[in-house]
C-alpha cells in the first residue's frame, strides 16, 4: 500500500496542489487563495495517509488573531494542521526551507514567515515579521521545538511564540498533536494508518506579561501542551525525562 498507493499518491497531490497555489500567487498577492488549496492539500493528503483525524476542544479555533502553536512530531503535522485549522494563518518556519526549490517558493510566495532559529540576533529581528503579521490581523502558527521530536515525547522549547504573542499583545492558543509520530516516524516515509487527535488547550493570554517574562511564558506553553498531549497519550510523562536524557535503561526502571 505504501509503494504502490499512498506515498505515490502523496507525492502526486503535493506536486499538484503545489503547481496550482504557485499558479495563482502570480494574481493573489494576498496568499489568501493559496492558502485555501493549503487546506485542501491537507485534508487529501491526511486521506491519503490512511489517518483518522478528531479534534478536541474545537471551539478555540475560532480564528481569533492569536500564535497558534504546537508539538512538532513528524513530516504529516503540517498536512495534518492545514487540513484542520479552519481559517487563515501563517505559519512560521525555519529559515532555510525557504532556500528550497518548489517548498520555499511556495512558502515566500504566499507569505510565510522565515526565522533563523541558528542566530539569536537574526532570530529576533526574523520574529519581528511575525509581530507585524500579527499586527496585520493574521493569526500566526508556529512549532515551538524548532524541530520534529525523535521520541515522540515534546521536547525543550524555543521563546519564540512567546516573544510575539508578548510582542503583538496577543493570546497564545496551545494545541497538541498525538499520533502523528506514530502515523509518519521520522526519518521514515512508510506510513501506519493510525487515529490522530489534535487537542486544543484554552487561549493564554499574554496581558500581564513582560518581554522580561518571556522564559516564564515559555515553560507555562511547554506545562499546557505537554499536559494535552499526555492526557490523550499512551506516552507517560515520566518516560519523557528518561528518553530525552538519552538513559533508556533509566526509563525503564522509573515505568516500572
């Protein structure tokens, strides 16, 4: 099934999807319509990929202008969001996918934000795009990892949604994926169709909060998404200390 029918299958709907949304960047300056086939391209290739997808809490994407963020587990959560999130955003995205053929056209064309997470000056002045995004009226989505977990437990944190939310005095909205780990690995293109659930958490609002503040904020994010993510996991958060420290052995002594 993989060989012969979803990954074929999956290739063949981006190249499509993505032909057709740099086609109508040459009119849509906006990255509106874009972003409609985005969502488009999401839910076919969630279909393709065998998942089941459920939404908890769905009355918080109600598309208030907000940084929508999220653990960061495989290649198929960004299909996964497109397809579920029902309004327009932007996302943030590291830096050097927008040096990339075909992908970082896409994602200069229709107006996403680039940010250099390997500088930190360069990161602050990159999310200051994102502040003005959100100053626009757009809600924002961002990973706050930087980077896919290999474990499939969220990992350490970047300051980076908290910094903008500060910044454009806007809420933060947490939301955690589960199954997508399970659904594409990483490192892995064979997919294992499996049920996927994105819980959302209540929006945060960042009002009282200082850029001084903006680690506490932080790790207020990673406590929220971490709790969502393991009420619906069969993942112990225990087990997380243990992996993410590299001690399997470790791991194993504090599950028993």
């Amino acid at each position: 099934m993989n060989l012969c029918c979803r990954a074929p299958l999956f290739f063949l709907a981006t190249a499509f999807f993505g032909s057709l949304s740099l086609l109508c960047s040459l009119w849509d300056r906006s990255g509106r319509v874009q972003h409609r086939i985005a969502q488009r391209w999401g839910r076919a290739v969630t279909w393709i990929s065998g998942a089941k997808v459920t939404v908890l809490n769905g009355e918080y994407l109600d598309g208030r202008v907000a940084v929508y963020a999220a653990n960061h587990l495989s290649y198929s959560d960004t299909p996964v969001l497109f397809g579920i999130l029902p309004f327009q955003f932007r996302i943030v995205a590291r830096h050097d996918l927008f040096t990339l053929p075909f992908i970082g056209w896409h994602l200069t064309r229709s107006g996403q934000v680039p940010v250099n997470v390997t500088n930190p000056r360069a990161s602050i002045s990159s999310l200051g795009s994102a502040v003005k995004t959100l100053k626009s009226g757009l809600p924002v989505f961002i990973f706050p990892e930087g980077g896919r977990s290999a474990t499939g437990h969220p990992e350490e944190f970047l300051n980076g949604p908290a910094f903008m939310a500060i910044r454009a005095g806007v809420p933060i909205v947490p939301m955690a994926l589960i199954g997508t780990h399970e659904l594409l690995p990483i490192h892995n293109w064979e997919f294992h169709p499996v049920h996927v659930t994105l819980a959302v958490g209540k929006p945060i609002d960042t009002a009282g909060y200082s850029i001084r503040q903006t680690e506490e904020l932080t790790e207020r994010i990673h406590e929220t998404i971490s709790r969502l993510y393991y009420d619906h996991s069969y993942l112990k958060p225990v087990l997380s200390v243990a992996l993410q420290a590299g001690t399997a052995g470790e791991a194993e002594k504090l599950e028993n």
